[in-house]
C-alpha cells in the first residue's frame, strides 16, 4: 500500500499555500522559492497592479527560460550528431584502407613471404 501524498506549506509572493504532490518536499519547496522569486523579480523596477498579471509575468519568464534551454539543448545535440557523424566516417574509411592493402605493399609482403620460403627450403 503506497503512502498518501505529503503536503507542504510553500509561501509565493506573500501568500500561503498547501501544496500536496509526490515529489520530495524540498523540490517542491525548491520550485516554490523559484516562483516565488520570479514573481518579485517582475515588481521590482515597476508596480504591477494585480497578483495575476505578476504571475503571468513569472510564468512567460519562466516558460520563456525553458524554451530557450530546450532550443540550446537541442543545437548541441545536433552538434553531438554531427561530430559522431564524421568519426564514423573517419573509422569506416580507416577500416577501410587497413582491409584494402595497396598494390605496393601487397607486393613487399609477397616477396617477403617468397624469401621466407627460400630460406626454408635451402636449410
């Protein structure tokens, strides 16, 4: 049987609330502090006449923090992608030239392999 979810008292922008989820207490206190932070970040410079509007501020802040994150996340996978994209490539043509030895050494190691066989045979 699996434990209620906890509830925590979190304090945003002056007001109190009870927040129930089951997330660790202290994240949700973590997030809660954010929020709060945000919000009083968007009254400083200017007087912003309704909770509401404060909250919508902090949200499209918030929101636009997250989507900038995402776009940077994304650029460097693409970049991630693309360098495993040319050393894949630089070990295929590596496998490739070692497999495919070129008619010049193919030629030292058959004269090598033909002396080898010389000297055997004149013991």
């Amino acid at each position: 049987m699996s434990t209620p979810p906890e509830t925590i008292r979190v304090n945003i922008y002056g007001r109190e609330y009870s927040i129930r989820g089951e997330a660790d207490p202290g994240y949700i206190a973590e997030i809660a502090h954010y929020l709060d932070m945000k919000m009083r970040q968007m009254t400083d410079n200017t007087t912003v006449p309704s909770t509401s509007k404060v909250a919508i501020l902090a949200a499209l802040n918030i929101t636009d923090e997250l989507f900038q994150r995402e776009r940077r996340m994304r650029e460097l996978e693409d970049g991630q992608v693309s360098v495993i994209t040319r050393l894949a490539e630089k070990i295929e043509k590596a496998l490739t030239d070692t497999s495919t030895p070129s008619p010049a050494a193919s030629s030292q190691k058959a004269a090598a392999g033909s002396e080898a066989l010389e000297r055997l045979s004149t013991r």
